[in-house]
C-alpha cells in the first residue's frame, strides 16, 4: 500500500478501508490532501495522496514531515495571492479557488490549481479537504492562443487588401497603388493576363471566378495558394462585378486565418477526446431548460443512462436530482457568479442508486446557445468511508467510555443502564436491552433503552426451559444471533409469538458469558422494518458483551469482597483492641526504663565524679608513697584508676546525651562557620593528643572551601571522636592525612589514616546503635560517641561512614550542606 491515511478525527481506520481510500486516491489526478489549523494556531498536514509525487516531485512523507516545503516552492510573483486566497477563505468560510505557479526540485516550472472545500469542526479546528491539479498544459494552450491571435491581428493590420479590376478575359486594368503583398511593380502587372502572372492552376480558379461573377450579377468567394519566400500562402479574393465585363477582386491573405482554423479544429478534437476519457462525468445542457446536449462516458458510467436515454432529456425527467431545489440554485449562483465550484450535490442513478457528487460549472455559448459546461467528481465511496470512519470513532469511544464507567463504578445497575442507552443511540435501533439468566428464579430483562412507541420487554420474564433453551442454544452455537427480516426464518411457536409480541422485525443478539457460562445477552432489536445489520455494528455489540462480562464479575467480586471485608472489619476492631492494650504496656514500661535511666545514670555520673575528685586530690599530693599516705597504692594504680573513671564518666554522658538525643533530637546552635579557619584552629587543639600518639597529620585542604551553617561544637566533638577511636585501636605512630571536595552543593571532609583495617560489617554498622561484643574492638562508650557523631552529621543535613582499603587503612568521611548564597549576613539559628 502506497499511503498512509492518518487523520485525528478517524484514528482506528480499518486496513481495508484505507487500502480503499488509498485506491481512489492513486486514480483520482493531482494530489489530494487534508489539512487541520486547530484554533490554539497550530497546523498540521493530516493525509497527502500520492499525486504529490508527480505534481511536486517529493514524497508523500516528506510532505507530512513539513508540509511547509510546498509554500517554498510557490513562484515569488504568486506568494502573496496565494496568501490572500488562504486568508479570504479562512475569514469568510468559503471554499478556497487558487492558480499559480510552483518551481519543482528539477527546476521545472509548473502551473497549479488549487481547490479545497473549509469546515469548521465542534472544537473551532478548521479541517481543510481538497485537490490540487496540473494545469501547465491548459496553460500553455492558453498562451500559445493568445500567441496566434496577436500574430494574427499584426498580419491583417500590417497587409491591407489587394484590389484588382479585372476583365472577362482575365487581363489587369488596374490595381491598387498600396498593394505591398503582390511583390511586383504596377507597370508590371496591368495590362498582362493572370495566366502570365499567376500559376496555371490558380489562373484556371481565377477565370472560372470572373465568368461565375459575370454570369450571375452576385457576390463570388474563391480560395487559392501561391508561394512566397516565407512558404506557401493561402488568399481570399472576393469578387463583384465593377462594369461591364469586368469585375473587382478584392484580394486578401488568409494564411493566418486557415491555421487559426486548423488550430481550433487541433483544439476541438483535444477537448472532444478530453471530455470522451475524463474519469469525470461531463455534461452539456441548456441554461434555460436543463436539456442534455452531451455527455460523455463516465457520465453514461456513473448514472446507467445511455448517451441516446440522455440527450435531448432534462434531468428533471431523468430524475437524476436527489433534491430538485438544488437545480434553482444552481442557476442563482451561475447568475451571480458565471460559475460554480466542488457543489456537493446528490444525484440518483438509474437504477435508483442515491452517488454523492461533487459539482462544478460554467456557462457556456453553444453556437449562440447559452449552456451549462458541468463536471461532476464521484465522492460517493469517499463519503462512505469518511462516513464509517465517523461511525468507527464513534464505536471506540462508545467502547472507552464503558470501560472507564466498568473501571471507575461499582453500581452494576447504572453501568447496564446507560450502556444500553448509549448503544441504542449509535445503533440507531428501536430497542436495546439486556437479559440476564438466573435472576429471581427465571430469566428477565434488567436494563433497557426503547422507542416509545414499541413496548417494553423488562415485564417479560419465563421459566419455560424448553424456550430458554432453545435461545441458548441459537446463542451458543455461533455466538450471535443475527436476523435482518423474522418472517423469514424458521423458529418455533413460542419464539415466534415473542418476536410477534414485541414487534420484532429484526434482531442482533450476542452471548455474556463468564467463562464458558452464558450468563445473559445483549440484544437489539428493530421493530420499525427488517434492518441489514453492518459488521461494525456486530463488531461493536460483540465488544459490548466483553465490557459487560467484565462489569458483571467485577460486580460478583465486590459483593465477595463486601462479605470479607464485613469479616475482616470485625476481626481488625479485635486486633485493634489488643494492639492498644499492648501498647499502653509498652508505653508504661517505656516510661518506667526512662525513668530508671535517668536516675541510675545521674546517680553514677554523681559517684564517678566523687571518685574523681578524691583520686585527683590523692594523685596531686607531694611525695605520695605507701608509707607516708598510710595508703597501700601506688602512683600508677591512682593513674589507671582515674582513667577507669574517666572512661566510665565519658559512657554516662554520652549515655545521658544519647537518651536526650532519643527523645528530644540533636539541639544544635548555627551559625557560618568558615571551615578552613575551622579545621585550622582544630587542627591546633589535637596537636597534644597527636603528639602524645606519635601520630602525623598531613593537610591537603583546598584554602577556598565555602561557608556552612553548622554547629562548631557539634563538629569538633565529631572529628575529636574519630580520632579518639583510631588512636584506642591502633599502635602509636598513625599516619592522618586530611582532605575536602565539593560538589552538588555539598562538602566532604575525609580522614584517611594507615592504621589497622575492619570488615565490611564492622564497616556498615560502626555508626549504628548495638552493644558490642566484649572482645571486640569497639568498646560500649566508643560505641555511643560514635552513634551520636551520626546524629549531629544527620541533624546538620549531611552523613558519615567509613570505608576500609585493605593494606591502606581506614577512610572516616562526612559531608555537610553549603550556602547557596554566601552574600548573606551572619546568623544563628537554634534546632
């Protein structure tokens, strides 16, 4: 297939419809197209035929790509009547009339005619039909006409006529003095006899002239040729008589008028083979009366009337006109106009056969006769297909929307109800209904749009099994139920007295079925006349029972889901009453473990700090021997004792800080802080606890890091805590190197040491809350500093995590939220 056919008013077009439209397209001359200016000002070119092809030289897809390539192509002489004519049809709703000229691709000149016929669609598009033809040839006709006739009226202006006195015996007594055209001097001429001058065959024309002339006292016309240096020439000599046995030849060249002769003769014969080959029905009738004076094949074709049935009848009395007004206007708007373009007119075939036609005339002199020049475009399989292209939408839309009402509604009920209204209205039937088996004991009708005058079939209902099951049966073995007239089908009795009953004259009938159990119908019925049901409307009904199967088990599913969830209700309001209960037990001892953590740790914290007190005050006494404090302890069991304290103390208040944190959250104080006047002045603070490990720290801090909104006590007690836990599991003598990026508004601060690695577990959960295994390597208060130095990152906005290299160490990062806007001024803010 040649074409694509897309269009945004048909857009499931069946294959064979548009392999059909494709066809008619491919026959029809010129190219045909469809163009959309929707009213938001967009444009769009909706379908090209393949006539663009021999007319523009380009593809049909490369049109659609840009269909602005064909106003590039327009000659620069005809842009602006081309844009006028767009404009004068777009304001004023008129169908669109334009001739000019386009420059193909080839460099080829071409004469164009461009028609369309603008309709306004129910959303204010403008969807634009038409034709566009070659017209080079008329026009060059055209021009070559005017050619000759100028040529022509030159001819007879520049050689006047050539008069001669001439004797019965054919001797010259005179001539006229401005003769130009006989190319001899006058002495050479008067007095010598035409068969001295003139060839013998000429001369024997001329003197049978002059005795005809003489003889009978009238007007003689004789024709006759001579050769000139420019060819052979054809000349006229009237002849009178101007005395006694003498005549006056009036002596003209007609040369100029026997070819203009030939050449309409040229033209006739074109026109007469044009108007017998047009696929176009062509006629000839009389302006006054309508009488057919000539038509050609495809008019013969197209309405079944013989050329012989035609001529000399009126389509009156052929009765061709559909609408009989339609030939008064015509004639009113040739009076207006003098002609009438793409009329779209309903003819009536012979047989009886309604075609639908596009129209176009002019009027014509017909030997003196004013006539009627009509040509008529066959549309009528085009109608059809935009007509079920219509029909075709239609039905989709039908089908979408049930399925969003199925989708979207639980109310079976109202969901039938309004498919079978909406199914009638496209049908177009008289009766649309539904019928469902085993409803209140038997199988009734339970929703139903019906004409009024017809009656209802929803008070019907039957438990006769022998008539139920012969419906089923008529069902279930093809699947529909198809009848376009009941009185001439063979069914029993009872059937018959149904379809009597309710006035049935033609059904359509399909199966619901759930599973592989009928479980009702959709029927429509026609009760005006037998009915002729279209496969569109089978089709549609077929996809209908689909859509209703899916409703009606959905409604099945949700009545079982009410009852579960009846149960499921009471069985959650149990559960519920037991969660409760529950969870005030676990509120109440929640308090009571806040409770006992508060005291406890303070009364630790207040025992740990005396204990402190007192081993300082023993530690800072002078000479502090065994022997002179009475004391059996050394200086380095007092040493170790206080570090114990100090250990245990540092669990307490981080103990205390992480049950703040749980229930309250970080508490941080904000404010800019710049950080490489940070981390230098932090830097400062370590150098004791560095040099007291042996340990080195490298710098490769960038000097331009940006500003951030933090905590600075927050931070410290951060980077103090990492430190602290490399230095407590590693020997002395670690190697620290510092460093910082920033990205994606975020900085990251790293410290990468050299020290002993860890697994990826230890890794992942370094910073979560646990209590570690005693033989591990992380003790229960380091534990809790580094828990909480997550929160004060995440509080911040940022994380924190480490990575291990093996053979190279760890990787302690964090990352911390930039300002945006360094510009602005200082600020604190408490969260």
């Amino acid at each position: 297939m040649d074409e694509t056919v897309e269009s945004l008013y048909t857009l499931d077009c069946q294959p064979e419809v548009v392999t059909l439209l494709s066809k008619i397209a491919a026959n029809l001359p010129g190219m045909i197209f469809q163009f959309l200016q929707r009213s938001d000002g967009s444009q769009f070119l909706l379908y090209v035929s393949s006539g663009c092809r021999e007319l523009y030289e380009l593809q049909p897809e490369a049109i659609k790509a840009d269909f602005r390539v064909l106003h590039q192509m327009v000659h620069p002489e005809d842009v602006s009547a081309l844009a006028a004519s767009v404009a004068m049809a777009t304001k004023n709703l008129t169908p669109w009339r334009w001739e000019g000229r386009i420059i193909t691709p080839s460099g080829q000149m071409k004469w164009i005619q461009g028609a369309s016929q603008l309709e306004r669609q129910a959303n204010g598009d403008l969807l634009w039909e038409g034709l566009v033809m070659d017209i080079t040839d008329r026009k060059q006709v055209e021009a070559k006409l005017r050619t000759s006739e100028r040529r022509y009226k030159a001819i007879l202006d520049a050689i006047p006529d050539s008069m001669f006195r001439i004797n019965r015996d054919g001797n010259y007594l005179d001539l006229k003095d401005d003769c130009k055209n006989v190319g001899l001097a006058r002495e050479e001429i008067i007095g010598k006899n035409m068969r001295d001058l003139l060839p013998d065959d000429v001369a024997i024309i001329g003197q049978e002239a002059i005795a005809k002339t003489l003889s009978s006292q009238d007007l003689q016309v004789c024709e006759y040729q001579l050769p000139s240096p420019l060819g052979m020439r054809d000349y006229e000599a009237r002849l009178v008589v101007s005395g006694t046995d003498e005549v006056l030849a009036i002596v003209r060249d007609i040369t100029e008028r026997k070819q203009a002769e030939a050449n309409l003769q040229s033209l006739a014969k074109k026109f007469s083979k044009a108007f017998r080959c047009s696929p176009n029905a062509i006629t000839i009738s009389t302006l006054g009366e309508g009488r057919y004076v000539e038509v050609n094949d495809s008019f013969v074709r197209l309405s079944g009337y013989e050329r012989e049935e035609a001529i000399g009848r009126t389509a009156f009395e052929l009765n061709t006109w559909v609408n009989r007004r339609d030939r008064l206007n015509l004639l009113q708007e040739l009076q207006a106009k003098g002609f009438v373009r793409n009329w779209e007119v309903e003819f009536r075939t012979k047989f009886g056969v309604k075609i639908t036609g596009l129209l176009s005339a002019e009027v014509i002199d017909l030997d003196g006769v004013p006539c009627i020049l009509a040509v008529t475009n066959d549309i009528t399989e085009r109608k059809q297909v935009e007509a079920q292209l219509r029909l075709s939408a239609q039905r989709d839309r039908l089908l979408t929307e049930t399925l969003a009402r199925i989708r979207s509604s639980l109310n079976l009920d109202q969901v039938l109800q309004t498919t079978v209204s909406e199914v009638r209205q496209f049908l177009q039937a008289d009766r649309v209904f539904i019928g469902l088996n085993h409803v209140q004991g038997g199988d009734t009708a339970i929703a139903e749009s019906v004409d009024p005058r017809y009656p209802s079939v929803l008070v019907w209902t039957t438990d006769d099994e022998t008539y139920l099951q012969e419906f089923k049966r008529l069902l279930t073995s093809d699947r529909i139920r198809l009848v376009t007239d009941i009185s001439k089908i063979t069914a029993s009795d009872k059937l018959k007295a149904h379809y009597q009953q309710f006035h049935i004259q033609a059904t359509l009938a399909v199966p619901i079925m759930l599973g592989d159990e009928l479980y009702g119908a959709l029927i429509a019925n026609q009760c005006s006349g037998p009915r002729h049901w279209q496969s569109s409307e089978i089709d549609l009904l077929q996809q209908m029972s689909a859509q209703l199967a899916i409703a009606i088990q959905q409604s099945f599913i949700y009545q079982e889901l009410a009852q579960l969830n009846a149960n499921l209700e009471q069985q959650v309001e149990e559960r519920t009453a037991q969660l409760q209960q529950k969870m005030q037990e676990i509120g109440e001892l929640q308090r009571v473990k806040d409770v006992v953590l508060h005291t406890v740790a303070h009364d630790l914290r207040t025992a740990v700090m005396g204990n402190l007190i007192v081993l300082k005050n023993l530690l800072n006494t002078e000479g502090l021997e065994p022997e002179n404090t009475g004391i059996p302890v050394s200086r380095s069991v007092i040493e170790r004792m206080i570090q114990g304290n100090d250990r245990q103390l540092g669990m307490i208040d981080s103990l205390l800080e992480m049950h703040c944190c749980e229930g309250k959250g970080i508490v941080l104080r904000r404010e800019f802080v710049s950080l490489n006047t940070f981390l230098e002045s932090m830097l400062q603070e370590l150098q004791p606890l560095l040099q007291q490990n042996q340990a080195n720290l490298k710098n490769l801090l960038p000097q331009n890091l940006p500003l951030v909104l933090a905590d600075s006590t927050g931070l410290k007690k951060v980077l103090i805590n990492l430190f602290t836990y490399r230095w407590q599991h590693n020997p002395p003598g670690l190697n620290f190197t510092l460093k910082a990026k920033v990205a994606d508004g975020m900085i990251r601060l790293q410290i990468q040491d050299d020290g002993a690695v860890m697994s990826k577990l230890e890794c992942d959960r370094l910073f979560n809350l646990y209590i570690p295994d005693p033989q591990g390597p992380c003790l229960t208060g380091m534990a809790l500093k580094m828990y909480l130095s997550r929160q004060i990152m995440q509080a911040h906005g940022g994380e924190i995590g480490v990575t291990s290299h093996r053979q190279r160490g760890l990787t302690f990062w964090f990352s911390l939220p930039t300002i945006p806007n360094e510009g602005e001024g200082r600020m604190t803010n408490n969260t």
